[in-house]
C-alpha cells in the first residue's frame, strides 16, 4: 500500500466531511467560493499537516493516539482509537522507494502515507 487512487483519496476526505470537487495534478482541491476572478480552491494534499487538522481530530471516530516508527525499509503507523467496547488499533505499513530514502521528506511523506491508509483501515471497517 504506497499511493492512493484519486477515489480514494476523494472518499477519505469526503468521510472528514469535505467535498472535493477536482483534482489538478493528483492533489485533492475543495470549492471554497466564487470571486472576480473565478471560482477558489483549497487544496487539501495527502500531508502531515492536512490528515492532523482534518482527519485525526474527524468526529467519526476518536483517536486518540497516532504512533510512528521508523525502519530503513518504510514506515509503520498505529492508531489508537475509542470503540463502544473500549479501545481498539489499527497499523499501516508503507515501504520506502528505494533502501537510500532522503529521510529529511521522505520520512514526512511516509508518515502521512501510513496514517492515510490506518485511518483507511477505519473508514471501511466503519463501512461494515
């Protein structure tokens, strides 16, 4: 599990309750207005800062602990979330492109691929 399809991508932000209207260069964009110049986007990359801001505090369902480790093959991620029975995880796992990963972005955009796909793991467990 590396890189999701663009239906994908538009189903998890339509579960944070935002309404993608396009894609322009893989990149999810949500129609936030009409102006002089035309119609406005926000885009909403797959990134750290986007999956903390909108999906991790996602009403749906309360996580409560967003774990990362780091190996030289890829990165895992665990969620920890509140059930009604209590507590419950789930745990991504993305490889590394190549054995020589420039960990300065590369880790930074494994981790938010690994927690992209663990709360994946939610939405279609929440699906059934």
């Amino acid at each position: 599990m590396n890189k999701p399809t663009e239906e994908q991508i538009k189903k998890f932000w339509e579960w944070c309750d935002i309404e993608i209207e396009k894609f322009v260069e893989g990149i999810a964009q949500e129609f936030i207005g009409e102006t002089r110049e035309g119609r406005r986007y926000l885009a909403h990359p797959i990134d750290l800062n986007n999956l903390f801001e909108w999906a991790v505090p996602n009403h749906k369902v309360p996580i409560i602990g967003v774990y990362f480790r780091y190996f030289p093959g890829g990165t895992e991620c665990e969620l920890t979330y509140m059930t009604e029975a209590g507590f419950d995880s789930e745990k991504s796992w993305v490889q590394a492109e190549s054995k020589q990963a420039d960990y300065d972005g590369e880790a930074f955009r494994l981790s938010a691929l690994a927690l992209f796909w663990a709360i994946w793991k939610l939405i279609k467990k929440e699906e059934k």
